[in-house]
C-alpha cells in the first residue's frame, strides 16, 4: 500500500499525517476516495489470503486472518544446482540488515546432502548449515523432498553466522551428546554402550538371535558381515593355518580353499567347547596363542593299589637235636636236663601269585557340571 507522502498538499497532510485541523489555523485532510479504496481493498487481500469470506460486521476478521498467516509459514524451493549447497528465493528478497537472529527458512530440499552444506537465500553469501549439536552436518541431514526449516543464528560458527537446521522430514536428526536419563543419545554414545562385534553370547534356545550367528565354523560373506570380518580376521600370515577366523574363496570348501582375498571368511566353532581365558603372559599357560585350538589332558595324579588275599594258611617246622641226662644222674630219673642243640627251618610251599587291584572312575573325557547353551557371536 501506497502511504500518500506524495500528495501531502493535495491531500491536506500535516507532518505527513492525517489531520482533523484547527479552526482558524489548519483545514482539516480530505478523504481521498482513491486512497481509501487502496486502504481497504489492502485490508480485505490480507482477510482473502487468511481464506476467510468478508463478512461485514465481523470486526476480528483482520486479526484472525494475521494469525492465521502467522500460522502458515512460507516454503521455498531449493534452487541449489551444487551438491551440498543450497539455495532459494524469497517473495520479498533478503538483505544483510534482515538477516537476524532467529529469521527461518522453510524449503523443499532438492539433493540429499552427503556432507557439510551451505544456505544462500536470495544471493546472499553462503553459511554453513550447522545440526542441533551446533556442528556441521556429517551426511543424511538434509533428504531429498524433505522439508527443512532453518534459523539463522549470528553468534554460530565462531560469530560469522550459521543456518541451524531445526528439523528436515525424514533426515537424520543431529543432537548434542546427551547428558541426563531422558535424553536421546548420540549414535556414538549408543555404540559405545552396544555389544562390541565379535563378542560370544550364550543363549537358551536353538537359534541365533537378531543381530548374532551361531558360532557354528561356517562361512560368511565378507561383503554382508563387514565389520565382524574386520574384527576376527586373522591375518594374512596365517590365513594358511588358523582353525577360523580365515578367508576363503568357496562357502562349502572353506578349508581347501583359503585365500586372503576371499570373498568368505570363516566363523569360530565353539560347538561342544569350552572357553578358557587367554593367558597373555601370565605363565598359567604359557606359549598358547590365540586362534589355537587345545587338546584334554589328564593332570598327573597318584592312584591308591590294593593286593588281593590267599587265605589262611600254614608252614611245617622241623627239628632235629639229641636229649641227654644230666651229670650224675640216670636217664629217665626225673632229673633229666633237657636240652635241644638241634637247629630249625620252615619247609616252603610253593610260587604264588597275588591280584593288585587300582580303584578307576571317570568316563571317555574331563568334565564339569555344566549346561548346554547355544552360543553365537556378534555382528
């Protein structure tokens, strides 16, 4: 709308405004038909775009149809042509002096953006496009046809101005790290708090839960489980003898065809096996490397032995001497000294054998009480 500054003698301005005039001293402003039409005619365009129908003696309508403008924010087209720059057009262009704080623009994203952006309405010089985490955008942020709406912040990017992305509909939203229970974590800190890839789980079923394999020695392709691949590799040095942990080229042959750029590489089998810590120099079992396998053993022990009995049994005795009287007296008188100057020996009975018998116990290995678990390992 016009304001009349133009034709302020034409129209009996005073001061460039409207005035009733002072007897004697100033006339009053005439109503100018053709600017009163412009007037209303500019009040009922603002009714007519809040989608309202004049009504007469409906004197709320202009104040409804200015919140209902408020409500319905204007949204641009992106008119970027570069990847990771964007760019639109406002109705009424901005300038440097209307770049203030909190102004937001609203746009069709035209590319998704794979990297830090930049936002240049109307010509304008080029900002960068920071995240919630008041950091530059990593890739996704911004999808394409997706709505985004940024505000201008002067104090961001080391108070040379930035365009914060509040929201973009479906892109991924980024956020400060979270400091309190009720707040949303970051993928870092998520990850960070998440099951490391390659670790063993035991589970009480038979099959492999979401986000783990059974720890079964099968083949898996590299290209699907990548990050797993990376962490169990075991080296091209011994890519020729691990037991797992090596590539190969074929899924059902993995150990006849091993190679370090194969396309398969091969899981632990810890079926039917127990884990034992890995001794890393501690001397409880020394030499042992990781991806070796290990034998059962018998600790060295004693083991008690009892003979078997032959009965009771008995050994004959022979003696041989000579009895004669003593001096001065009569044999058979009764005062006979007996004495034996024979010598005596047992007679033998023979060789014979006797049974030792050592106590046994144990079955076809070493256990311990135990339960069977499936276990599996973590991609």
């Amino acid at each position: 709308m016009d304001y009349p500054l133009s034709r302020a003698t034409e129209l009996g301005l005073y001061n460039g405004k409207f005035t009733s005039g002072i007897p004697g001293l100033r006339a009053a402003s005439i109503d100018d038909a053709d600017f009163m039409n412009v007037l209303v005619d500019s009040l009922l365009a603002v009714q007519t775009a809040s989608g309202q129908t004049h009504a007469e003696n409906d004197t709320t309508q202009l104040v409804k149809a200015i919140f209902r403008l408020i409500q319905r924010q204007v949204t641009l087209d992106d008119t970027g042509t570069t990847a990771n720059s964007y760019s639109a057009v406002n109705d009424i262009p901005l300038v440097n002096a209307t770049l203030l704080r909190g102004l937001e623009q609203r746009l069709v994203v035209g590319h998704t953006n794979s990297g830090p952006s930049t936002y240049s309405p109307d010509g304008l010089p080029a900002k960068p496009i920071y995240g919630m985490g008041m950091l530059p955008l990593q890739g996704g942020e911004m999808l394409a046809g997706g709505i985004a709406t940024l505000a201008y912040s002067p104090t961001a990017n080391s108070n040379t101005g930035a365009w914060i992305l509040l929201r973009c509909t479906g892109g991924a939203q980024q956020g400060a790290a979270a400091l309190q229970g009720n707040q949303f974590l970051t993928l870092t800190q998520a990850q960070a708090l998440a099951t490391p890839v390659g670790m063993y789980g035991f589970f009480p079923f038979g099959s492999a839960p979401d986000g783990w394999l059974k720890a079964n020695g099968s083949a898996i392709p590299v290209a699907t489980y990548s990050a797993l691949a990376s962490r169990i590799y075991c080296g091209d040095a011994n890519n020729a003898s691990a037991l797992y942990g090596y590539r190969c080229t074929n899924q059902t042959t993995p150990s006849s065809t091993r190679s370090t750029t194969g396309a398969y590489i091969v899981l632990p089998d810890v079926r039917g096996e127990f884990l034992r810590g890995w001794d890393d120099g501690r001397g409880v079992d020394a030499s042992r490397l990781l991806w070796l396998w290990q034998a059962g053993q018998v600790l060295l022990h004693n083991h008690a032995a009892s003979s078997s009995s032959d009965g009771y049994h008995a050994h004959n005795y022979v003696t041989g001497g000579a009895v004669s009287p003593g001096s001065g007296y009569a044999l058979g008188s009764g005062n006979t000294d007996k004495i034996n100057a024979g010598s005596a020996a047992t007679d033998t009975q023979g060789l014979h054998n006797h049974t030792i018998s050592i106590g046994a116990t144990g079955g076809s290995e070493n256990l311990v009480r135990n339960l069977a678990a499936l276990t599996c390992i973590k991609y």
